[in-house]
C-alpha cells in the first residue's frame, strides 16, 4: 500500500494527481487545498473518468483536513502564490516562505516519514527553506526544477532534431530561473551521438536559448503558468521514488561541499529511489560549465539571502 499527498489543486497539483491516477502509482492520492470544495471537485472530476480508463487508484479531494493526509510515504507540496503586479521578489519570497512553512508542518504533523517534493516557487529558495526549517534529513527534500528544464531541454532537441524524444538525453542544472538553469549541450546525445556533431553551433545554441524561457514563453502564450509538464515532472518524480527506480536526474537538493558548493539547494544530477535522493552524481564539468555553475548559485544565494534578512531562518 502506497500513499501520495499533492498539497494545492491547481493546475499543476491537479495533473499531477491525474497522471499518478490513470498511471496507478499509488494506491491512494490525496488532494488537498484551503480552497472549499476545489480539491473535491478535481478529485471527483478524475476519478470520474475510471471507467473509461480503468484505473484501480484511489484518488479523494479535500479541504484543509490534514489527518486525511495521514502516512503518505510522498508529498507534493505546490502551495503558494504567483508574483502579482507590484510586488517585489523579496514580497514573494516571504509571502510563499511562509505558505511553505506551514505547509510542511501540517503536513509532517501526519507524516512524519513523508518524502518531501517542493514545487512552489521560487524553487530552490523554497527547497532551501524546508531543508533549513524541517529537521528532515536532506535526502527526503527534493526541489523539481531540474526535471521540468530537461524535459523541455530534450523536447527542443528532438524538434530540431526531427526525431523523437525518447531518442534523446539531456540535463539542465543550476537553479530553477530564466537565467540561473544550465542545459548541458556538452553531454547531450541522441543515440549515443553527442548532438554538438548533429547540429550546427547556432541551432544549438537556440535550443539552449529556447529552453531558459521554456516557462516565460508559455506564460505569454497561455496567459498563465504551464501546468501540463510541470504537473508530468511531479508525477514522473514521484513514480521514481515509490517504485525504487534508482533513476538518475536533475534535482534541488542540500548540497555540502559538493559541486564546490555549501548550505544552497541547486540542481544537479541524483540518484532517485524509495529513501528519496539516495546519492550525489558528480559530473565533470568544464570551466565554462563550472563558471556558469557559480554564477547560478550567486543568483540563488541572493534570494536565499532575503529568508535570512527576513528572520524566517536563522
């Protein structure tokens, strides 16, 4: 028996939540969100289409109850608001610090063993705050960026590519942002064939370029956040944890000297299984890939910096 708990059912909770359904990756799914009725009525919304589907999931809405979360071995924490016009990065910071931290209090409250994945932006910052905050042990929080950018990453190779995308790998590090992510071009591959030998410099470099405003392109497109591949990235993570896959990716996690870097959540590549990050997989980066590694981490420290002027941590 298996137990996922997905914290805000907006449209990245709630894809999330369908895709976990359909795939049956859990047995049960709680949807949980402080608006009345909203969880309820997605929850019912997806399980509503189990026999069209024909999935075994348990999937159940509710409104602010967190005993309903009891024993969940993983949880999604989306929580949080969007920066509003007129609102500084320091606003959002604090105003999402504390969503968060309240959040994860209720939340380990009931689950004290939970596997923590933190969604809510800004990422790293937030992944940062529940390491720093929680007395969890690192390896049970984990921060998505990295699978969301090098899922876009990949998507844009195969385009220009014209193949695909199961055909490609690819990794984007670094921290979560337009201009702090990091596709790794060096190491990407179609078939074991490094894609710097299949594409011409400029058309690489464009894929790296469309990839950093993957998310900022889709909100001028859509009016609002992406919720489709974000809410797959979750669900993606979530199945690697609950089914031990030992799969290495791109995650925030609590780094302690490595990637020469300390007491920051950034993205690089672990190990993912059922104890949550399980292992550090050390890339040998270049010095350009090294330069632009530290100038992430600079931008990050930044934001993290406003938690520690605000007095949410000491």
């Amino acid at each position: 028996m298996t137990k996922v708990t997905i914290v805000g059912a907006g449209n990245v909770g709630a894809t999330c939540a369908n895709i976990l359904t359909i795939s049956d990756a859990a047995s049960e799914i709680v949807l949980i969100d402080i608006k009345p009725g909203y969880a309820e009525g997605k929850a019912l919304d997806i399980m509503q289409s189990q026999p069209t589907r024909c999935f075994g999931c348990k999937l159940i809405g509710v409104t602010s109850d967190y005993s309903k979360t009891a024993n969940s071995d993983v949880v999604v924490i989306t929580s949080g608001l969007p920066r509003k016009p007129g609102m500084t990065r320091e606003d959002l910071i604090g105003v999402n610090a504390g969503i968060v931290k309240e959040v994860v209090s209720n939340v380990l409250e009931y689950s004290p063993n939970a596997i923590l994945i933190i969604i809510s932006n800004p990422m790293d910052t937030m992944t940062y705050l529940t390491c720093k905050t929680s007395n969890l042990p690192k390896n049970r929080v984990i921060g998505f960026g990295g699978v969301l950018d090098s899922s876009r990453f990949v998507y844009y190779l195969s385009q220009a590519l014209n193949t695909n995308a199961s055909n490609i790998d690819g990794m984007v590090i670094g921290g979560h942002g337009d201009t702090t992510m990091i596709p790794l071009k060096r190491l990407a591959h179609c078939k074991g064939v490094s894609v710097s030998e299949l594409l011409q410099e400029d058309k690489l470099n464009q894929v790296v370029a469309d990839t950093m405003v993957g998310g900022a392109t889709l909100t001028k497109l859509l009016g609002t956040s992406a919720w489709m591949a974000p809410g797959s990235a979750a669900a993606f993570m979530v199945k690697a944890i609950l089914h031990d896959e030992q799969r290495v990716i791109p995650c925030s996690v609590y780094l302690e000297g490595e990637y020469g870097q300390n007491d920051i959540c950034l993205g690089v590549p672990v190990k993912i299984g059922k104890n949550g990050w399980e292992s550090i997989v050390n890339l040998k980066l270049d010095e350009e890939e090294k330069a632009l590694f530290e100038k992430s981490a600079a931008a990050v420290r930044t934001m993290n910096n406003v938690l520690h002027d605000m007095k949410i941590i000491e």
